[in-house]
C-alpha cells in the first residue's frame, strides 16, 4: 500500500469515527425528555405558540427523526452551527471557543514538560534497569498512576497557597483585569503554576513507563550488540541507534493520551477554578446544559480524532520501515 | 484437582519472590477486610451526625478534638464515611471492572479467533472507542440517564456506564493472546478429530488466556474504581451512598481546603492511592508471571565499553 492510500484510509477512519461520535451526540439528544425548541432558543425564553410552531418548522423539528432531522442537524454541525446554550444564551461555538485558547494553553505547557521530563526519565530508567534510578521511577511512575488527577491538585492547591503563596485559582487576579498583556504576565504565570505541575507530575509516569519499555525493547535488539561490539561508548549507541527507535512509539501514544489530556483538562480546571473548557463541560454539567455539553463533547472528540490521524500519517514519515505499508 | 494445585503451588512459587506483588496483595487485602468489616470497625454510621457536650453538630472537629479522623462539614465522623466509602468504591470498581472484562475478552477473543472480516469489525469498532475521550462521553451518558429520570439507581447508572466504556484495552490484550494460541498445534488437533468451534474456544483457548485475562482484570478494576471517584468528585455519584470520591467532592464543595481540614480531603485521597496502587502492583506481577517478556537487554550491568566479562 503507497503511503498515499495508508493517509487516505486514515481519512475515511476518522470521518467515519466523526459520524459515529455525531450520531451518538444526537441520539442521546433526542432521548432527552421535553421540547427540542428549547434547546434552540434556551430554556427560560418566553415566546408564543406561534412563534415556536414557526421556530419548528424552519429547524425541521415537525419532520421525523431519522432521516430528516438527522441530516438536518449534521449539515447543521459541518457549518459550525452547534446549538445555543441554555445557561449563557450564547451560540456553542462562541463560548468554546472563546475558552479553547486558555485549555491550550495549559496541556500545551503541561504536555510540554511531562514528555521532556518523562521520556528523559524514562530513558535513564530502561539503560539503568534494576538500579535505584530505575526503581526510583518505576515507583514514582506507579504511585502517579494511582493518583486521582484532581486529587493530586487539591493537595497541590492547599499546599502551594499555604506555604508558597500561590494563588488558589482563576488564571489572573481580579485586579489584573484590564491592564496590558506584559503587565499582567507574570500574574497568570503565577497562576499557572499549580495547574501546570499538576498536569506535568500525573502524565510524567505515564510517559516515563512507555519510554522505559520502549527503550527496553530496543536495547534487546541484536544491533544493539552490534554496536557495543564495534566499541562504541553507551551514550553513542543510546544517542545514534536507541533513541530514534524508541521514541517511535511515543510519538503514537502522545496522540492517543490526547483524550485522557482532556479528562486531565476537566480534572484539573475544575479543582483550580481555570477558565477552559473542562471547567465550562463541568460548568454546564452542573446546569445540565445539554446543547453546551454536547458542543463541548463534539469539539474535544474531534481534537483527539484529529490529533490521532496526524499522528498516524507522521508516524510513515518518522518509521523508515513503514515507507510501504 | 491436583492438577490445579500443582500449578498454584508453581505460582506461589513465582510470586513469593517477587515484593511488588506481596505489597500489592497486601495492600488490596487491607481494603477488602475493611470494606467486609466496616460496621465492626466504627461505633457510628455513616449518616449519624457527632454531636459535642453542648448538642450541637461537630463541624469540621480535628482528629485532636474527634478522634481518629475528625468530621466532616456536616459532623458525620470522617473514619466511618472512610470505611463504608470503600464498600461503595470497591463495589462500582469491581462489578464495573468484571464487566468490561467480559465485553473485552468476548470481542477479542471473537476476534482474534475467527479472523477475517469478524476481526477487522470487532478491532475497527475498539479503534473508534479508544479515540472517542472517554470521560466526557462517560459524563454526558450519565447526565442524560439522569435527566431521562427512568428511575435506575444512582450506582447503576455508574456501574453500567463504567461496565461498558473501559474495555477496549482488554479486547486489544486478549485477541493478540487468542492469536498466538489458536496457532499451536493442539488447535489443529482438536479441530482434525471434529471439534467444533464453540468447544475449541472454551476448551482450548480460554484456559491459556485466562491467566492473562485474571492479570487484566485487576488493572481494569483499577481504572474502574479511578474513574468512579472522578465521577464522584465531579458530583456524580450518590451522595446517599458517599464513596471515597463523594467525600472529596464535598470536601472540596464546602470549603475543607480554605478551613484547611486536611483531615477530610487527604484520607480519601489516600485511600483511593493505597487500593488503585495494590491493584496495579498486583495486575502488573500477575501479568509479568503469566506473559514474561525479556529477561535483559545488551546494556545492563556494564558500563565499560566493549565486552564485559558476564559473557
């Protein structure tokens, strides 16, 4: 198979994985006890009989489910056109992504720390197998895995603001408000402080146990042996022949952690009152705003489909051995 | 009989030797005892409200004025929440945990068994599930059960939920373990003297991968039970049957960290470390036992370049 082909089935499988994600978002709406009207114009809007009876019709809601609302609301989607939310009586799409920046910004600096850390960790830990270091961080990487994200930030959130003073949440002072972007810098660093160390020490291990394995596997192979018999030193054989084929598998699981990154978003924007979309999807869950939810949903699935196909397509470009798959 | 026993006593064997293992072990037991013994273990109930000399509730009292482990926001004594918080904790991490087990290995084992077009079915319908995040989908299933009001309790709707989300790495797991079982030779034999297929995958298969799929089950609990007290603190799980999770949803709700009640958000943290820990030590032996993978690499032990003197 060319590699045009293997991106062309990436293609289909996500689209296809998009529908799937579409139809189950939808089903589950029409569940839903009471009026889909509502969910178009917002729960507490007083209007006519009328008005509604025409609201109905123009949204296609008097013709039946499947196949016609169905499209409807697919062709709907693929405009952007994701609903008004009950609570804030605001397009979806608005209020995402009005908060989508501030979630980047976030698991970008968390991610960024835990696979620098992570994999460096990882690596010393797999060449130094049944030492204290890997043992060490084997250890630390499992009681991380048992960790309860949001647990992990409470106590960081009551330790860090009693002993170091740092803030408890929001991602800038109220004071702050309104002033130039330089000057209010080091304040929302400051607040990301916590959140971020938060994200970092839960996905670290996680990144340290794939790397060590991965590293493992590789130091197992026969030209690994090769190379030590040619009489190069342990970093040159790590540095010219480990690394690069160790990191391939990282590269994939990356992408596939991208969904629970965004369970981590929800944990930890909740606990640390950060103003992203994991504290809007746990905001419009305790309203039970459904159109809000369900946006929401749809955005953070299509991130990870997205995220998943790239990392697929980059992997033929990274693995000299899958030229032709 | 003694077959079995000879083969647990070469398990005993193996596992003894290896610490991580009894510490897990030790840890999942500790939990289970409490979990089974939690009446015996608090003079109190969990709704019982702890009242001082002068009757009124004993509000967020430390453990110096309450002890062992202070009260809540409510005056419910901390201990007790703690103890039958395991009971609901373990109960959704297991029930849920056994079902995705049982979604998982049925699909892979379909999978991998049969091959072909079943195969490529069952693996592209695992891959869109694991893309799919699934704590939101978890979240929004149980959001819409409970605003459809149908009357199915609390802890259901988080059993069921739970049971049929997280099986998808077990179904990866047990196909590629079907895959290379159903190519020894005993296969072969059995389907030449007319074995059908139903009775080649119990008879055959399963009984090799059913270690494997033991190991699997603890790490699925595991995750089980991290997911439940995740839900829990984001307020969905039972507040009249508070797990381990509930206590530091309300922990954090009402305020424990600006009081700095430690006492009520660090034990339940603990908790829940101390029992995903015990599982994921255990389930990571067990597999190791039961699927050995390499014993060393080229670069272990030596740092000196060229050949050590191991050889």
């Amino acid at each position: 198979m060319s590699r045009r082909d293997y991106i062309f089935r990436k293609a289909v499988f996500a689209l296809v994985t998009l529908l799937i994600v579409f139809t189950i978002n939808f089903l589950l709406f029409r569940i839903l006890p009471g009026d889909p009207v509502r969910s178009v114009i917002g729960r507490n809007v007083r209007i006519s009989r009328e008005v509604q009876q025409a609201l109905r019709e123009q949204f296609g809601l008097d013709k039946p489910i499947i196949p016609d609302q169905y499209l409807n609301t697919l062709g709907q989607y693929a405009q952007g056109n994701l609903g008004v939310s009950w609570s804030l009586r605001r397009p979806v799409g608005e209020v995402l992504m009005a908060k989508l920046g501030n979630t980047l910004l976030l698991v970008v600096l968390g991610q960024f720390f835990s696979i620098i850390l992570g994999v460096t960790l990882g690596l010393l830990a797999g060449w130094k197998r049944k030492t204290k270091i890997d043992v060490s961080a084997l250890t630390f990487s499992l009681i991380m895995w048992a960790v309860p994200t949001f647990w992990l930030g409470i106590m960081l959130l009551a330790l860090g603001s009693s002993w170091l003073g740092l803030p408890t949440g929001g991602m800038v002072d109220p004071k702050n408000i309104g002033k130039p972007f330089l000057e209010v810098l080091p304040d929302v660093a400051r607040h990301l402080v916590l959140p971020t160390l938060t994200f970092t020490l839960i996905y670290m291990g996680e990144y340290m146990l794939i790397m060590r394995s991965s590293i493992l596997e590789v130091l197992s192979e026969d030209y690994i042996l090769t190379a030590k018999a040619k009489g190069m030193s342990h970093w040159q054989i790590l540095r010219k022949h480990a690394l690069k084929n160790a990191m391939l598998p990282i590269v994939t699981l990356i992408a596939l952690n991208l969904g629970f990154t965004v369970s981590g978003a929800i944990y930890i924007e909740t606990v640390f009152s950060y103003d992203g979309l994991g504290k809007l999807f746990q905001d419009a869950l305790a309203k039970q705003d459904f159109p809000l939810l369900q946006g929401a949903f749809m955005l953070l699935a299509i991130a990870v489909i997205v995220a998943n196909m790239a990392a697929d397509i980059l992997y033929t470009y990274l693995d000299p051995r899958v030229k032709q798959v | 009989m003694s077959n079995f026993r000879r083969s647990f006593s070469n398990f005993w064997k193996v596992f003894r030797r290896s610490r991580m293992g009894l510490v897990g072990a030790f840890l999942l037991i500790t939990v289970l005892l409490v979990a089974t013994f939690a009446p015996l273990l608090t003079p109190y109930t969990p709704t019982q409200i702890i009242r001082g000399p002068n009757n009124r509730p004993l509000i967020y009292a430390p453990p110096s004025v309450h002890p062992p482990l202070g009260t809540d926001d409510a005056g419910h004594d901390v201990w007790t929440l703690l103890a039958y918080g395991a009971r609901v904790s373990l109960l959704v991490g297991f029930i849920a945990g056994f079902i995705s087990v049982f979604i998982g290995s049925t699909l892979g084992t379909l999978a991998g068994f049969y091959g072909g077009k079943t195969d490529t079915l069952l693996m592209r319908t695992t891959d869109v599930f694991l893309v799919i995040p699934d704590l939101p989908l978890t979240i929004i299933l149980i959001a819409v059960i409970r605003q459809a009001n149908v009357g199915i309790p609390t802890l259901v709707v988080l059993i069921a939920v739970i049971g049929l989300l997280y099986w998808t790495t077990t179904a990866r797991l047990i196909r590629s373990q079907v895959l290379t079982v159903k190519e020894r030779q005993f296969v072969a034999r059995a389907r030449a003297i007319g074995a059908g297929n139903g009775h080649i995958m119990r008879k055959h298969i399963l009984p090799l991968v059913l270690p494997l799929m033991t190991a699997n089950t603890v790490l699925v609990i595991s995750t089980a039970i991290l997911v439940e007290s995740g839900l829990a603190f984001l307020g969905l799980g039972d507040p009249s049957q508070p797990s381990w999770g509930t206590m530091l949803h309300f922990a954090f709700e009402r305020n424990a960290i600006s009081v700095g009640a430690w006492w009520f958000y660090l034990p339940p943290g603990l908790a829940i470390v101390w029992t995903v820990l015990g599982c994921v030590l255990l389930g990571n032996v067990l597999e190791e036992i039961f699927n050995p993978r390499l014993k060393s690499h080229h670069l272990e032990g030596d740092t000196n370049v060229v050949a050590s003197s191991r050889h």
